[in-house]
C-alpha cells in the first residue's frame, strides 16, 4: 500500500447506457471492466458538474458542501449569485488528505479548482478558470512548461451550444486530445502516486450531437449524416485511455468515471413564465423579446417567487425579512411551500399531459444544509425538460433553447469501473460520495469521521 | 479608537485570507464585549483584562494555524506588549484617524453622548488613547481607502511570513469572476 499508485480518468456525463450499448467497441473500457469491478454511479442532487465533482472526490453531499450549482446565492439580495471556485469548497478534497499525508498527486483539469491550490505535487485547473492569462497552474512555473510543449491550453469548447456542427466536432476533438496529450505527458514526467484528469469532452458532446444518434429524441433527423459520431467519440476516447493506460505502471489501480450521465431532452419549460401566469411573479416591463430574467425589472412587492434557469430548476421564495422586498410572510412560509409544489407538481404540457416534475425541499435531500440553497430544487419532467430562466418565451412550454441549441440534459447515473484490486463483477448501489473513500482506503488513509461515501470493495 | 476602522479594514483583510484558502477568525470588540468579556466595565483594569482575554484566544488560534483578527479597542500599551509577548507571530495594526474626523464621522453616535457626558471613560474623549510606538503597521483611516489600509495589512503579513504571497496572489478576484461570467455568458451557461 506505501507504494501504492491510483489513476483517475473522469469522463464527465459518460453515459454508462452508452457504454454497455457499444462496448464491444470499447476494449479498454471492457478490460477494465472485466477486470475489475464497475456498475452506475448514482451522482448528487442535483446531477450537475459543480457540485458533482466536488461530492465526489470529497465524500459530501452538496448539502454539506452548500454547492447547490456553478453560481450560488452569497447573500438574501437578489442579484448575488457567487461563483463556485475552488476556495468555496471548504472540505478536504482526496488530493488535500494526500498532500497532507506526504503523497505526491497530479491533477489535471478537474471542476473546481480554479484558483489552483498548494498541493504536494501539480495542478491544472479546470473548466472554470477565467481565461489563459489567469495563474492556472500550481507550480505557477508548470504552466510555462506546458504552453512550451502543447501551446495554448484549452480551458473548454468555445460556444459550444451552436448549429455548426462540423466546427464544434473539430473543437470538441481538439479540447479532448489536448488534455490527453497533457495527461500522457504528466504521467510520464512528473512524479505522482495519485493522478486524476478530468475531460469535459463526452458532456460538450452529448450536449450537441444527441439528437442525431437517438431515434427517440424530438429532434432526431432518420438518416443523417451524423447518427454515427456519438459511437464513433466513444471510440475515441476509449482509444486515448487505451493509449494514456500504457504509460501508467502496471500494478496501478484505475478508476474511470463520471460525474453524472445524459438523456435527450425533450423541451424546456419557462419557468418565469409559468410563475407569472401562476400570479407568483410580476414584472413592470414584459420583454417583446428573449431576454435573460436578471435583465428584467422584476416589482418585487408584487412577487412571490422566481427561478432560475439550467439543468434543473431552481425556485426562491420573497421571504418578508429575509429578501430586500419580501412579501411572504415566514408563517406562511411552509403553506406556500407546499402549494407551490403542488401547482409545480401537477404542471401540464401543451398536450394536457402531466410533465413529471419532481420537487425537493433542502432538508428533503441532505443530512445537512449549508449556504443558501434554493427554497425549491425542480427537476421538470424529472430532468428530461430544462428550466429556461428568460422571458419573452411566449408560453411556458418551449421546444428551443434560451442559450442555444442544446439537445441533452443531464441524468442521475453516471459511469464507474475500477481495475487494479482483488475485486470482480457488476456492483449496484454506488454512490458519487463513495469515490473520495475509495481512494483513501486504497492509501491504507481513514477517511474523516463525518464523512457521507463509504468505500466500494 | 471607536470609529477608526478596524472592523471594516478586518472584514477586508478576513475576506481576502479566506479567499486564499486560510482559517480565519475575526474578534470584533463590540462582539468580544457580549461574550467572551460580558459584564465587564471600562475601567482600566477591566480593559485591560478584556484585551487579555483576547489575546489568550487569539493564542490559541494562531497556535492552530488559524489566523486571528482582533478588532477591539486597546488603549494601553502595556497589555498591548504583553500580548505580543505571548502570541509572538503578532502584528499590531494602529488605525491612525485624528480624533476630529472621528467625531465629524461619528458613525454609531457615540462621540456625541460623550462629548455631552452622556458616556464615561470614552477613549480619545474621557479616557487616555496610547499610542503604540512601534506598530508593525500604520493605517491612515482618513487618508486611505479601506482596501489601501487591508493591502498594508496584507503585506506586512506576507512580509513576516506569516501568509503565502503565491497562496494570496491566486485567491480569486473581481476581474477573475468577471471574466469567467463572460465565458459562461458565451458558452451559453447564463
């Protein structure tokens, strides 16, 4: 266990359907598999890239994390929904417990850690760092280094909700070579007893290309030119861990995973609309055209409730007290609660039929509740509709995309496979939370008292 | 003194260590004066003994790797060197502001009631301010923006070793939020 050597490669939204659907493509990932052991991850609530990583490699849920999205409230006002960087994670993530323990790490690329902090070993920081200007790397000398070798480093695909499909395929391929070229070079030339990539490739993919492979989807075009790129992306990726695979010692333990998975998407739903239709929201200028709900003057005296737009839906109540301009009183608070759920609850789409939302109270979700969560978590149509925060919409029910064309949602199950160990076989019931005391335990390390996960055999 | 801006420089300096990844604790006086010292007058020797009590946690604190602010009103010397003594990694900040910008800005409205008498034993008013001798830092309240006096703070801190200037230069800033809402604008996120 002293010389012990983990290898992370998370793919976030793998799609673990997709995975067993072309895995005789796929003969890394099936070696692993037969290798080892694997089965769905179940990601957190809600099943977003932050906090899902963060959860992951830190053992807690968003709750405890107070990581309820990649913006959060800071305060009660209206506008102060805070950037989630790394600094407002304020557990141990398994690379800090490591670096403590004197075990050397490598990170590349994962969500959340930019500002990149000290670690023992070296750091690229991931999806939201600001721009290549901006210090993110530790050492800050690595990241000389790396411009040297690989030129400019390629923080995300731009724009990738677009309809020029042949520029985002290009991009999206260059984004994923590039960190595993890095990778390869950082396996290689650094020194490491912990190593962990993150690529955000397959969630660029899934996000524009699912509806030109799945015959389900509302958008899918029989025939088209690209109904095989999806399979053929897979293919890739399992080439490049194949390719990665063969620079890592042989004894190493592998896990690959990802942080949640994707479904189709079937349309949107408005949410500020139906708020106003509900006569929960008022607003002094309707919009003629799309515009984003911040932009909009929102009369707060007449407003009980606004939402957010994303993957899921996120609603906040004007609490008298509490908001600048609250009106719901907090004896109220509960009753409104409730009837907002329920209204949400019976939500209908243009067809007349039940949409399928699912609503969440904080406490319903965590055994602990830190920051400002949102009042009410929606997942409408269970995540297969995205919230649209803009108005000007028209109705409620929307088939287009307020940022542009977007074809998948996210979905609660990613991917997990581990090699390296004495375990075999399909294990149900993995939790994303699982991940950060699997790996400590595979160091010989206890994970912390309070800790949420507990370690996978 | 009272309105000289330790609390607001402190606020400044916690929020910039905090972004950086550091442990931080804030003693406010006002705050001190309801717990930790409750009861307690403004005698000397009940000042004195207050100062101390926030010392002895401050002590504490910084022995576990957090770093500790103490914004409190500390008018003597004396106690103010024995706790150097007893913390050592110490830095004592004096918040220079002449006492007629203080009056003129009289936030809590209580230079007024002592002026009138209506509060005794009122520092820089009714009761003696010493100033430090050698303070590791000065602040000109009345000169400086509140970030200028928390930049002195901070580099003094940095100086001594007692913070990470690589740590503090990769703690997030306003332009870096801006500039990531820009992309997540442009990728379609907000």
């Amino acid at each position: 266990m002293e010389d012990r050597k983990v290898v992370i490669i998370g793919l976030d939204c793998l799609e673990p359907t997709l995975v067993e659907r072309w895995i005789d493509d796929l003969p890394n990932l099936k070696r692993i598999m037969e290798e080892g052991i694997y089965g769905k991850i179940r990601s957190t609530d809600p099943p977003i890239t932050i906090p899902a990583w963060s959860a992951m490699m830190s053992g807690y849920s968003p709750g405890s994390l107070g990581l309820y999205g990649f913006r959060n409230r800071g305060d009660f006002s209206y506008d102060a929904l805070k950037l989630a960087t790394s600094r407002t994670v304020k557990k141990k993530r398994v690379w800090d417990i490591l670096s403590d323990r004197g075990k050397k790490v490598v990170l590349l690329g994962v969500p959340q850690t930019y500002p990149p902090n000290r670690v023992n070993g070296q750091m690229v920081s991931g999806w939201l760092t600001p721009d290549t200007s901006a210090q993110y790397t530790y050492p800050t000398s690595l990241k000389s280094e790396l411009v040297d070798v690989f030129g400019e480093y390629i923080i995300d695909v731009k724009d990738f909700r677009t309809d020029d499909k042949e520029r985002l395929l290009r991009e999206i391929y260059a984004f994923s070579n590039q960190h595993f070229d890095i990778a390869e070079y950082m396996i290689t030339k650094k020194n490491w007893d912990f190593f962990m990539m993150v690529d955000m490739g397959p969630d660029r993919f899934h996000h524009g290309f699912w509806k030109f492979f799945d015959t389900t989807h509302p958008k899918h075009v029989p025939g088209n030119e690209l109904s095989d790129c999806v399979r053929e992306y897979y293919i890739f990726l399992d080439g490049r861990l194949g390719r990665l695979l063969k620079k890592v010692p042989e004894e190493s333990v592998i896990v690959v995973v990802s942080d949640h998975g994707a479904q189709p998407m079937m349309g949107g739903v408005a949410i500020n609309e139906w708020l106003i239709d509900k006569g929960y929201l008022a607003v002094k200028d309707y919009p003629k055209e799309l515009t984003p709900i911040r932009k909009i003057e929102i009369d707060w005296e007449k407003t009980k409730a606004w939402g957010e737009g994303g993957y899921y839906c996120r609603i906040f109540v004007n609490v008298k007290g509490r908001e600048p301009k609250g009106v719901v009183d907090p004896g109220d608070y509960d009753d409104f609660l409730n009837e907002i759920i329920d209204e949400i609850s019976n939500m209908k789409d243009e067809s007349g039929n039940l949409i399928g939302n699912v609503c969440f109270r904080p406490g319903d979700l965590y055994r602990e509740v830190n920051g400002i969560p949102p009042d009410i978590f929606v997942y409408l149509g269970n995540l297969r509709y995205r919230s649209v925060g803009s108005l000007g919409v028209g109705g409620y029910i929307t088939y287009d995309n307020d940022t542009g064309p977007d074809d998948a949602n996210h979905s609660f199950y990613g991917f997990f496979a581990m090699s390296g160990t004495e375990s075999r076989g399909v294990r149900d019931g993995i939790s994303i939370v699982d991940v950060a005391p699997t790996v400590l335990s595979l160091f010989g390390i206890d994970a912390p008292d309070d800790i949420e996960g507990k370690a996978i055999k | 003194m009272s309105g000289s801006g330790k609390s607001t420089v402190s606020e400044i300096v916690e929020e910039v260590l905090r972004d950086a990844g550091y442990k931080v604790e804030v003693l406010d006086g006002d705050v001190v004066r309801t717990n930790l010292s409750k009861g307690l007058g403004f005698s000397k020797e009940d000042r004195d003994l207050n100062i101390k009590r926030i010392g002895f946690v401050c002590n504490l604190l910084t022995r576990n790797g957090v770093v500790a602010i103490a914004a409190a009103i500390s008018p003597y010397r004396e106690v103010r060197d024995y706790n150097r003594k007893e913390i050592g990694d110490f830095i004592e900040v004096f918040c220079k502001c002449p006492l007629e910008v203080l009056i003129d800005r009289d936030v809590k409205g209580l230079y007024k009631k002592a002026l009138a008498g209506e509060i005794k034993n009122f520092t820089g008013v009714s009761d003696p301010y010493e100033e430090p001798e050698n303070p590791e830092v000065t602040v000109n309240t009345d000169l400086e923006t509140p970030e200028e006096s928390a930049r002195k703070v901070l580099d003094k801190m940095i100086e001594l070793g007692y913070v990470d200037i690589e740590r503090l230069k990769s703690a997030i800033g306003t332009e870096d939020e801006e500039k990531i809402k820009k992309r997540l604008e442009d990728l379609g996120y907000i």
